[in-house]
C-alpha cells in the first residue's frame, strides 16, 4: 500500500532537478572562470587557440543543456551529460595545461560533487573509474610518466583518493539532505497520527487516477471506513484511546491493501481508501476484508481490550462520480443507509 513515509525513489523532484541544473551551470561557469584565470596568470598573458576553442565548445554545450527539452525530461540523464561534458573539458585542459601535474587536476571535483548529489552510485563509481583512467593516460602520454612504477601509483593515490574521499562524504550528506527534505515535504502531506496521506493528499491521488482512468479507459472504487469511537476509562487522557485506535486501523490497512491502493485519513474517525483500477464488485470485496480485519483487532483501553468495529461503504467511478468529494459524499450517503438499514431492523423494546 502507499504510505507517504514508505516513498523511497533515486530520483529527485522537478524543483530538485531544476536546482540541480542551475547549481550545473553555475558550476560550468566557475570551470572557465578558472580556467581563463589560469591561462593569463600561468602563461604569456595570452590564452591559447586550442583552449579558447574548447571554452567555447564546452560553454555551447552547457547552454545547451539548460533548454528545456534537451534529451527529453529526464533530469538524471541531462545531469550526468552535463557531468560527462564538464568532465571531459576539463581533461583537456589538464592535457594542456601540464598534464598529471597540473593544478587544474582538482577542477574534476565539480563534476564529481555534481554527480555525488544527483545521481545514483553507478554513476558516481563510473565518473571516478573515467577520472582514473583519463588521469593514467594524460599522464603517461601527456607528462611522459612511467605508470608502471610504485612511484606513480603513490602519485596516483594521492591525486584520486581525495576524490574519492569527497564523493563519498558528498553523497552521504546529500542522501541525508535529500531524505530530510522529503520527510519534511510529506509531513505536510501526512495524517500527523497515522502518518497515512491526509484529506487534500487523496484529493490529489484520486484526480491522478480520474485522468489515468481516462486514459485507459479502466474503473477506480473509493472505500470509506468509518471507525466506531473508542470510549476512555475514568482518569485516562482524553482521546489517548482513540488515537491508539486510529494507529492501529491504519496499520490493519497496510496489511490488509495493496502497494498500489491508497488509503488515507479523510477526517476525526473516517479513513477512505482508494483502489485504482478495481470496480465495484472488488471495491466491495475489499470492504469485507478490511471490515473483518478491524474487527479482528484490538487495543488496550486503559486495563482492558476493547474490540474495534468500523463501518465501510463503496464508491465506484463515474457511477457515483469522478471527484475525491463526489465519491466520498456517495459512499458516505451509503453509509448512513445502510446504519439506518439496521436501526429499522432492530425489533422494538
């Protein structure tokens, strides 16, 4: 079942892609920034044809990549272009600017910082092997260096380890950067007791699952579960009782659903479920089996267990309308007939 607090995704967000490729192109700005830097400090105050070239091939490119429609919407895939890109200027620079002893050596951690935020391990381990390999070969055809000797390695572990030391303190601080900045988003989005999605969380869900349901043409139910209250015993904290009922029916829900219904707390005692893709007659078969479940529970009322009861009513679409409101205003109108169904059915005193 989706749980707000189970998300769990490799990819970021829109807004957090946007903010990648604008860190990206600030980044390629600083590289050339530094580069024209060195290149009028270092040499003949002069900079050379073949680096003015590539400054502006690499400068061509990182404007391209910020159209918008640039090898489509993936933004993984335009960030890690964008890595390859930075990463193989730069090589080229090291190749002219001195080669393995080059100072410009430690321009590969834009790059490597970029990809550690962004993109997933794969991606950084081959960005490091690719550093590795272009670090080798500049220097033993750029510098002449013998790479076979102990000498070099030591000289390479010196150059690559740092690296490899920012990229993994970089992509754990981004891990948690990230992961806080998702918990911080759903929690706006969360039941604060049940961490289920909350009322405008399943407004949202059934309006994506209304156009997916237009598109293929394919039925969607909603089950509301209205949960009987729980009374307190005498000196308990009022409502403690309660709120222990509604973690423990959320947690029957998890169990009792699957990963791609969604349930949610809709209002004081009212839970609403929604199952893509199932009509009525599976939406009705889900209600029995969550209405069994609850009543198979218990929680503890002070000293004593009470056996929960809730009461459920189904919503098919578009019978009983398209609309998150639409739907539940149809099974809650159920709901009270079939409670009323009851009361008339008890036999008078």
């Amino acid at each position: 079942m989706k749980i707000l607090g189970d998300r769990r995704s490799a990819d970021v967000t829109s807004s957090e892609a946007t903010l990648l490729i604008r860190s990206a192109a600030l980044a390629d700005c600083l590289a050339l920034v530094i580069v024209t830097l060195y290149e009028l400090t270092a040499g003949d105050r002069v900079i050379r044809g073949s680096v003015v070239i590539a400054m502006i091939a690499f400068a061509a490119v990182s404007l391209v990549a910020r159209v918008p429609r640039f090898l489509g919407r993936a933004p993984d895939t335009k960030l890690y272009v964008r890595a390859m890109a930075t990463t193989s200027f730069i090589a080229f620079i090291v190749w002219h600017a001195g080669g393995a002893t080059s100072p410009l050596v430690s321009l590969y951690l834009l790059p490597i910082v970029l990809t550690a935020l962004a993109l997933s391990t794969v991606h950084l381990v081959v960005l490091l092997l690719l550093i590795t390999a272009l670090y080798v070969f500049t220097a033993r055809y750029g510098s002449g260096l013998d790479v076979t000797t102990a000498a070099f390695a030591a000289r390479l572990f010196s150059a690559v380890g740092p690296f490899v030391v920012v990229a993994w303190l970089t992509s754990e601080l981004g891990r948690q950067l990230l992961a806080a900045r998702r918990r911080e988003r759903d929690s706006a989005h969360a039941d604060p007791i049940t961490g289920l999605a909350n009322r405008a969380t399943f407004g949202e869900a059934v309006d994506v699952e209304r156009h997916r349901a237009s598109r293929d043409s394919r039925p969607y139910a909603v089950v509301l579960v209205e949960l009987e209250p729980t009374p307190s015993e005498p000196g308990e904290h009022p409502g403690a009782a309660m709120a222990a009922a509604l973690k423990l029916v959320a947690s029957v829900l998890q169990r009792a659903l699957r990963d791609t219904d969604l349930a949610a707390r809709t209002d004081e005692h009212t839970f609403a479920v929604l199952l893509a893709g199932a009509g009525g007659e599976a939406a009705q078969t889900v209600s029995n089996r969550i209405r069994h479940a609850v009543y198979a529970a218990t929680v503890q009322v002070g000293s004593r267990m009470v056996r929960m009861q809730a009461q459920c009513a189904v919503a098919e679409a578009p019978a009983d309308g398209t609309l998150a409101d639409e739907l539940l205003a149809a099974a809650a109108k159920r709901l009270r007939e079939d409670q009323q169904r009851r009361l008339s059915a008890l036999p008078l005193p």
